[in-house]
C-alpha cells in the first residue's frame, strides 16, 4: 500500500467505522499549505503501520458532509477511530512521532 487511501462520503462507513482496529483520518483540502506539508507525514505512517492500522484522507471539498458531522472546523485534523469509535481528535499539523505514539497507544 505505502499511501494512505482516499475515502469520500460513499465509502467512510465501511473503510473507517466498521473497521475492526485503529483507523487514522487525515481531514484535508487540496488548496491548503499545511495539509500538503503534512501529507508525507501521513503517507509514511500509512506505509509504517501497514497491516497494524489503517490510515485514510478525507478530502473535506468534496466530503463535506462528513466533515461537518464530525465538526471539523481547522484543517488538517487527525481523528483516530478504535472500532469505529472516535478516541481522538488532533488539530493542525503533527509531527511522525505524535501519529505514531496514538497508534501505538491504541493499536
């Protein structure tokens, strides 16, 4: 896999909340600067936790719906889902080593 997988409003249900384990939800938008620099970040987590945890982008133009169910209002957010529960919630850019510790915490 490497990357982390592109989800919309069609398909969340299935890939994230009824996902058995930890799935990591990258919440972007393409014109955003601070998203594209997280985006290595999260694709190298991807690639990291392959077959250990899921990691997923949720591009919020084009989901819109799902992002406001969630109440996303700063992008990028991170939010970790456990068995197709929310557990955490991450604003802003993070670092590898964050993403890594909340899957490690919860994988």
């Amino acid at each position: 896999m490497g990357k982390a997988l592109q989800v919309n409003s069609d398909n969340f249900v299935s890939e994230v909340l009824e996902y058995s384990g930890v799935v990591l939800v990258d919440f972007f938008g393409p014109g955003c600067a601070p998203c594209r620099a997280l985006a290595p970040v999260v694709d190298a987590i991807a690639e990291m936790n392959e077959g250990r945890a899921k990691v997923v982008k949720v591009n919020i133009a084009e989901s819109d719906d799902v992002a406001n169910h969630y109440g996303i209002t700063v992008i990028p957010s991170i939010l970790v889902f456990k068995n197709g529960d929310l557990i955490e919630q991450l604003d802003g850019v993070q670092s590898k080593a964050k993403l890594q510790a909340v899957i490690d915490e919860n994988a």
